[in-house]
C-alpha cells in the first residue's frame, strides 16, 4: 500500500510540474541582426566581435566580409575594411552589394578615380541599382567642391587667478581662434590664432598641415610670436601617429623652439590605447633639450571618454619640464573637461586646470571653447 501512494504521489508531481522549455537555437540569421543592432547603435566591438565568430566557422563568406568591412570602416580602419572588401570582391565577383560597398570605402579613402570606376561598373549592370545614386552624387559633390574649403571653426576664451609666492596675486586672460581647413582629400590644416594677457600681453600665430597616411598619419607645424615676452619667438615641428595592432597606437611629436636667449629641442613619445571606440588612454614621454639645462624629462596620463554624439570628457596629469622665457621650470598639473554636444555640429568644451610652476606662480584656471563643424 505504502508503495502504491509513493508512486501516485510521484505520478501527480510529475503531472505539476511543468516540461523545462528548451533554449531556441541561436541562428545565424539571429547573429546577424544582433552585429546590425550592434552597429547601428555604434556598438562596433560587439558587432565585430559576432561577425568574427560567424567568419571563424565561414572564412570564405562574402556577405560575412562586407559587414565586417563596414564596421572597420565605421571604426576609421579603411585599410583593412578595403582589404575585407577586396577579399569579398575576389570570392564573390558580380555581387553588387559587395561592389557598392567596395566603391563607398574607396571613396572615403579619397580614391575617387577608383570610386567612380566602381560606380560606372556596377551601372552597366544595373543603373538603377538601390544607393548607387548616393555614391555618385557624393562622387560629383567631391569633384565639384574641389580647392580648399572650411571644415571646423572653434572660438574660446579663459580666465586664471595666478598665485606667487613673494608677492601680489594677479589675473590673467586669454582668447584663441582656430580655423580647420581642407586641402585636398585627406589633407587637412588648421590656423590657430591666441592671445594671451599678463603684464604684457603675447600673440601666438600657428598653423599645422596633416595628411592621412594609410591607417596613420603626419603633420607639421609651425608658430610665431611677433616681440615676445613670455612665448617663444617662434618654432617648428612634426609628428604623426601609426596603430601597432590590435588597440595601439604609437604617436609621436618632435618640436624645435626659439625664445629669447635660448633654445630648446622637445621629444614626445607616446603610446594610446583604445579600450573600445569612445574610451582611450594615452601615455606620454616629454623629453627636453636645450633651455639652459642638458636634459630634462616629464611625463603625462590622459584619459579621453569621447562618444560620438554624447557627452564626453578628459582628464589629463602631467609633471614636465615647461619653457617660458625665464627659464625651464618644471610644472605639475591636473586638468579635465567636458564635451557637451549642442547639436550635429556645434560643441561646447569646459575645462578646469591647476598648476604648480616650480619657483615661479602656481595657476587655477577655467576655459571654454565653443566648436562648429561644417560639411560632412
């Protein structure tokens, strides 16, 4: 009897309780639109890291490898999205999504000859083809904006309350105008104009050239300082950027300035790290020569939160070796910032700054900057 309750009360559990509803599968279709949310939401590591795993099962997949150089183009990586594409291209010749693809990350290369030839292409098969009309409207908007054009615009101004240690406090001011400018496809300028007012008052002119180089890039600069006081006379000075792999960058920037009596040689190696694609962390080395002192060296850590569209902001710590015209001094410093979009083109830059300069003034400071971005 005993036994036949214990198996009835079983049987009736078993009635209870119900069937463990099981996972549904994930698919590739299920993974695909999860890499498309992914990159639409700006989310290009989650989206790279599924396409990736799709492409470790499917390594010939055309249609795998022209996402994947979508997102590297979103990334700013156009020379490895052009190799994903051409690799596509290579497996899957008359694809004409590939081949659209193929013409848009030439074009945002800046090799338009070999966009348009895409474009011609893919219109002897089908003229009609769905986006083709953008990248030649965008390939003749190229060809007619031509010559040198505004891209950015910046204008900002900044109060500092300057504490001595043997006398009187004072107030000092500045303001700065910068223009951005385009030269040519990937060649880009900027002309930056600062005043600055303490006792006397020093108005620095400055002008930089850059040119994209594959995944890195270079430049060089150059400043003058009519009758200075404080500021160099003027300077010279290069530099650019080259990714070694996977998240880092190394940078690197060498500039040569004159002041009064002397002269001085600085050396800024640096290495970033991308932790993904809003958030960075930069290292620098500053080496000085030169200045009254054989060498001298400094350093910096700045973390960069910079999200496309969204709130964003800094903080840098640095001690190094800092030239005015009284000397070399070495200088301790802690700033951050805010970046505080207003709209698709206008920015707000607030910055707070202290600085210790060593036997000399001690600063703390507030900047705003606002920015205006113009064409695409």
């Amino acid at each position: 009897m005993k036994t036949l309750i214990t198996l009835g009360c079983i049987a009736s559990l078993a009635i209870q309780v119900p069937a463990i509803a099981q996972a549904p599968a994930v698919t590739r279709e299920t993974q695909l639109e999860t890499a498309e949310r992914a990159r639409a939401a700006g989310d290009f590591a989650q989206a790279r890291e599924t396409l990736e795993s799709l492409l470790a099962q499917n390594p010939d997949d055309p249609d795998l490898l022209r996402r994947l150089a979508a997102v590297s183009a979103a990334q700013g990586d156009l020379e490895r999205a052009q190799a994903q594409i051409d690799r596509a291209l290579a497996l899957a010749p008359d694809d004409l999504d590939i081949q659209l693809a193929r013409g848009n990350i030439l074009f945002w290369r800046g090799e338009r000859d070999a966009a348009q030839r895409q474009a011609d292409a893919i219109a002897a098969v089908a003229p009609d083809y769905p986006e083709l009309g953008a990248l030649r409207m965008k390939l003749v908007a190229r060809e007619q904006a031509g010559g040198i054009r505004i891209t950015a615009l910046s204008v900002g101004g900044g109060v500092s309350d300057i504490a001595f240690d043997n006398r009187d406090g004072e107030t000092w001011s500045s303001q700065d105008a910068s223009l951005g400018l385009a030269l040519s496809p990937g060649t880009g300028a900027s002309l930056t104009v600062k005043r600055e007012e303490r006792a006397a008052t020093d108005v620095r002119l400055a002008a930089r050239v850059g040119r994209r180089l594959g995944q890195g890039s270079a430049y060089i600069s150059g400043s003058l300082v009519p009758d200075a006081d404080f500021r160099e006379r003027w300077s010279v000075g290069a530099g650019g950027e080259a990714p070694l792999g996977g998240r880092v960058t190394a940078l690197v920037d060498v500039r040569y300035a004159d002041y009064r009596d002397r002269d001085v040689l600085a050396v800024q190696p640096a290495l970033r790290y991308a932790f993904d694609d809003a958030t960075s962390a930069t290292v620098r080395a500053i080496n000085l020569l030169g200045g009254g002192e054989n060498y001298r060296l400094g350093g910096s850590l700045q973390l960069d939160y910079r999200p496309e569209g969204r709130t964003g902001g800094f903080v840098v710590l640095a001690s190094y070796p800092d030239v005015e015209a009284d000397g070399v001094r070495q200088l301790r410093s802690i700033a951050t910032g805010l970046l505080l979009p207003l709209s698709d083109r206008i920015t707000l830059t607030t910055v707070g700054a202290y600085e210790d300069r060593e036997n000399s003034y001690r600063r703390l400071s507030g900047t705003l900057v606002l920015g205006f971005r113009f064409g695409a």
